[in-house]
C-alpha cells in the first residue's frame, strides 16, 4: 500500500515580498519577480579567464558589486526565502520532498550545480535549496546563496519540458552567479554618493550603514537587458553541460511570447522582447550544442503537471 502524499495546495496567494523586478514589466514571468534573480548574490569574483574556453563569453563581473557586501546579501536572501517558505507552509502551498515536480525540480537543479562553480568561487560553499511553491503564478527565481523557489504555475500552464525548466533554473542562477544585483546596488550607492566610488573600489569605504537599507533597495531592483541577455547565455550553458538541450530556450520563449500577449513592446521594457531573445539563443547555439553533445543524458525524464487537474 502507498503511503499518500500530504496535501498540497496549488493556488495559493503568496504575499512574502519576492517581487524585486522591473516596475513597469507586465508580461506573465515579470508581473511578480520571474527572470531575475531577486537579490542576485554571490562575492569576491575572480577575474575572467584569460584563456579560451568551450562555451559562451560574457566578460569579467563589474566592480561595483564590492561596493555591497555578499555575506549581507546572501544572509538578506535567506531570511526572506525562510519567510516566504514559511508562509507557503501554513497555506500548505509548500511542496513535500515526495512531490513529483518538487523532486523533477531537485533533479534537475542537482545537475546543474556543479556547473555553476566556474562562474563563481562562492557557489560551491552555498547551501543550495529548491522549493515548489502552490501558487497559479508563472513564476521562478534563484535567491543569493542558491535559493531557488519556482512557482507551480509556471509549469502547470506553460506544460514545460524538462529542458525548459532547465533553461529556467540556469537563467536565475546566472543572475546570482555573475552578481547583476549587487552591480546595480554598487551603482545606486556610488551615484547616490553614500560612498565615494575610489575609495569603495579599493575596499576602504565603510558601507556598513547601508546594509540596514538593503530591503527596501532590493525591493526596487531593476535589472537591464545587458544583464537578462547575458543571464539567458550562461544558463543556456549551464543547462547544455547539464544534459538539457539548449535549443529549448527557443520553443520557452515561444511559450512566453504566447503567454505575454498585451506585454509592453521592447523600446518601453527594461528586458529584451521575445523576438530578440530567440534570435540571440540562436545565435549562441553554435557555441554551447557541443557541450550538449558530450554531456551525458539525465538518468530520468519527467514530465509537466497535468492541465485537467493538479495531481503532479
């Protein structure tokens, strides 16, 4: 006799305040805080390296992140990710590990960790969790120390492939690991003047005063193109060396574009439209299908939630 799976509601509303995006974005994986990567985290970066490597390019990481320190950032991350966990469990929106899709998350993402660590030394001492939230909302995000939480609508109404919420997850994780907010933050404060930019870039400003209003900064986080296009490739590869098909960034956006009707065009819209990103996966494809190629396959394939009811 199987032991049944605890309750698990699918339409919960989650308040936790996760929704650090663009203000003015209102397509389906923006309205709350899709395609970001919340605080965006990580730390003391090592410079890119100088010689040729397999895979995308995309530079060194900016120096305004050592404007904001990863530790607070990270620890920031983890309290509000216990808050909003904490918050799904008393809605009982809060996957068991014995779910289906709460162990298709954990699969996946347990494959493209250990890819994660070139991009950025701290990555491997992160404590890296991965929660199903019961929420309709198409929504995913991958906090500062490796927290990552997808909603289940997204992949209820968007019936993603196991690619494709491969290609997901390597998108927000990119976002912590290349350290977009902290970039963004560092340059809030160097133009605000909360601290003289010389002095921050030599690591002998004293920004320890700010770190008390780091909730209310990342609350108003906008990330650019340049960091959403750049995201999109290193996940593209985290996900190609993982075993996923990076040609299924093409048939995700396809997806997002359909669930996007009504979305602001791209000249009004701090992210790249649709269009421009499949064009720009396309055209990385040539660098990171032979890391598909060679990558070895996931033992298991799972599938999305049905449509006609929420059983898994």
């Amino acid at each position: 006799m199987s032991t049944p799976i605890p309750e698990f509601v699918h339409d919960a509303t989650i308040t936790t305040p996760i929704d650090l995006h663009r203000g003015d974005c209102r397509c389906p994986l923006h309205r709350r805080r899709l395609f970001t990567g919340l605080l965006a985290g990580a730390a003391a970066t090592a410079a890119w390296p100088a010689l040729a490597r397999d895979g995308v390019e995309v530079g060194g990481n900016s120096k305004f992140t050592k404007l904001v320190s990863a530790e607070e950032i990270e620890g920031a991350a983890a309290a509000q990710y216990q808050q909003m966990r904490t918050e799904a469990s008393g809605k009982k929106a809060l996957a068991p590990a014995s779910h289906p899709q709460q162990q298709r998350l954990q699969a996946i993402a347990d494959r493209l960790i250990p890819f994660t660590y070139e991009w950025n030394r701290r990555a491997r001492d992160w404590q890296w969790e991965v929660s199903l939230i019961g929420s309709k909302e198409i929504n995913a995000f991958c906090m500062p120390g490796g927290k990552i939480a997808f909603y289940y609508g997204i992949l209820q109404q968007l019936q993603l492939s196991d690619s494709e919420v491969a290609m997901i997850m390597g998108h927000e994780m990119a976002h912590a690991l290349r350290e977009h907010a902290r970039e963004r933050m560092g340059k809030q404060m160097a133009t605000q003047g909360v601290i003289g930019i010389g002095a921050a870039l030599l690591g002998l400003g004293d920004v320890g005063r700010t770190v008390a209003n780091m909730g209310g900064q990342l609350l108003t986080l906008k990330f650019g193109r340049e960091d959403e296009s750049e995201a999109d490739l290193v996940g593209m590869e985290l996900a190609a060396r993982a075993g996923y098909d990076p040609r299924a960034g093409v048939t995700l956006w396809q997806k997002m574009m359909e669930a996007s009707k009504g979305a602001p065009p791209e000249f009004l819209s701090t992210h790249p439209a649709g269009n421009t990103r499949i064009r720009d996966i396309e055209a990385s494809l040539p660098k990171v299908e032979p890391l598909y190629v060679r990558a070895p396959r996931p033992a298991r394939q799972f599938g999305p939630p049905s449509l006609r009811n929420s059983a898994g």
